[in-house]
C-alpha cells in the first residue's frame, strides 16, 4: 500500500513538472542575447517571436538593421528559422527553457551557440 502511494505521488510530481515546464516555456515576446561570430565579432541582438500553432513568425534586430524572420517552426520546446542578411541566409535551431533561450546558428559551415533572455 505504501509502494502504490508513493508511486502514485511521484508520478503526479513529474507530471506537474512537465506540465509546468510546457506552461512556462513560452517563445512569444522579445528576447535579448548576443552571438559571437566566427571572426570573433559581439554582435547584440534582439529577437521579437510570434507563435500561432506550429508556425513561428518574428524579427531580428541589431546595430546592423531588422530582418525577418523566415520558414519558422515550433514543435514543442524545438524551433527553427532562418533569417536572410544580403542575400545569406542563415539557420537558427533553438530549445525553449522557462527563463532562456538556447540557440544555434550556422554560418555557412560555422556555428555559434549562444542564449537568448527574455527583454524585461
């Protein structure tokens, strides 16, 4: 009896977790972070994010202009886009976390991590 109780209680905990997780990791809005680029440049940025179901819409901004975003995914906590700059485009795969954003670029072979917090 004292097995079944507390197996049942665990469960409902990780249940909880995880539903609140999901509750809490929530893409939409303005994020701030900076990347590092291959040639050893800070750039800061600043990414606006839209989700309606699975599509992900939005803009990028830095001391170099705003873009668009492009081909936006969500799927759960993982999402992809790309933006164009000058004719490039450049991929992004990210994770949603309660309080951050991971992200991963790829510049045309080279690829930066870096996290994304949301504006306050």
């Amino acid at each position: 009896m004292k097995r079944k109780l507390f197996t049942t209680t665990l469960l409902s905990f990780f249940v909880a977790i995880c539903l609140a997780a999901a509750v809490f990791a929530d893409v939409n809005g303005k994020w701030n972070g900076t990347i590092n680029t291959p040639d050893g440049n800070a750039l800061d940025v600043s990414y606006s994010f839209k989700t309606e179901g699975e599509k992900l819409t939005g803009s990028v901004t830095s001391q170099m202009g705003e873009v668009t975003l492009d081909n936006g995914k969500i799927k759960g906590d993982d999402f992809s886009f790309s933006v164009n700059v000058s004719g490039t485009d450049y991929p992004h795969k990210g994770k949603a976390y309660a309080d951050s954003l991971a992200m991963d670029i790829d510049f045309g072979g080279s690829s930066s991590h870096f996290v994304l917090k949301r504006a306050k």
